[in-house]
C-alpha cells in the first residue's frame, strides 16, 4: 500500500492528552448514497472516541461523488473536557485516468453547533501514467469545531462527520474501505 501524505494545514499543537475515561460511542448512524440509512455498511472498529476512531465502509465507492455522513452518539468521559477532529485518514483503492483527480471534502460539526463546522479537503491527482492502487488519503485542519464540555453524564454531544469523494476530469473510480478520525481533547 502506498501511503499519500496529503496535509492540507498545519496540525495545531496537542492541546491535552485524551481524558482518563473517553467516551464510548452509544450510537452510529449513517446517512448518505455512499452509506444509506438501515444498510449497516458502517462499521466502528473500536467502540470509542479516544485519540482516534476508526471506521470501516462497505459501500462508499464509485465513478463520480457519494457521500457518506456518520452521526455518534457517546457518554462516559470525564467530566470537564471537549473533543474535535483535527484529521482523517481514509484508506481507498483508486483508479485515475490521467488527467483526473479525486478530491475527498470531511465536514465535521456537533449538532448542538452546527454551524460551526470543520473542513478538511485534499486532491489526489493522476498526470500520468494511469494510477491503480491501494492509498491512504490524508487530510486535516487547524480550524477546529470543539464538543460541548462534558458534563457528569460525560455526553461531547452529537458529531457528524461527512465524507465526500469527488471525481473530477477524464475517469476515476474510489473504494473507500476505512477511515481514522484524529482527535484533539482539551480541558474546559
């Protein structure tokens, strides 16, 4: 597997590390064409929103663009902290034309906030030859949307995280396989 670094800002410095109790996620939901609603094909790896959380899609691939948003419920972190996604990894089989791209776009928002909303994009471009392979795309931001402070219930909130491929030009197609969110916590 090749692995892309594709940084698109500057990481901000670890603000704190995770709380002694993280969070363990109650409930994933999904919804978009890249992961319809009812289709399971989401899978969290780990259960929690720790440093990282790490997800596995079973149907987010295609020619053109899909869209894939996982909503997480969670509860049990200590009291006093908030969480952000800083970063995403997505791990893909590609295929580009030469003179194609794939940009991947990750919004991340807590609905108590949504209007506050993290972006993370990158481009993976195909000048040529004709790129096949097994990657891992990298994107991250420095414009970070925080949780609400936990409280004694230890509830971030609700976060939704989208994931939008797109491709752009001659022809491509993407096979999403799985995603590692980066997380930032901080004392509140």
């Amino acid at each position: 597997m090749r692995s892309l670094a594709l940084l698109t800002a500057a990481l901000p410095a670890l603000i704190a590390a995770a709380p002694e109790h993280v969070p363990r996620i109650t409930s994933l939901r999904i919804s978009g064409t890249g992961c319809p609603n009812n289709s399971g094909s989401v899978k969290s790896t780990n259960g929690v929103l720790a440093d990282t959380a790490t997800f596995t899609f079973g149907q987010l691939r295609g020619e053109d663009t899909d869209n894939c948003e996982i909503h997480i419920q969670s509860t049990g972190a200590s009291e006093g902290w908030q969480v952000a996604v800083k970063e995403v990894a997505y791990q893909s089989n590609v295929a580009l034309k030469p003179g194609s791209q794939l940009d991947t776009i990750t919004s991340a928002f807590w609905s108590e906030a949504a209007a506050d909303t993290s972006v993370m994009r990158t481009s993976l471009t195909c000048a040529g030859p004709e790129l096949k392979d097994s990657v891992t795309i990298r994107s991250s931001t420095s414009d970070l949307s925080w949780s609400k402070c936990t409280g004694a219930d230890g509830n971030p909130g609700i976060l939704n995280v989208n994931a939008r491929p797109v491709v752009q030009g001659n022809a491509g197609s993407y096979d999403f396989k799985q995603v590692t969110w980066g997380l930032v916590w901080r004392k509140c």
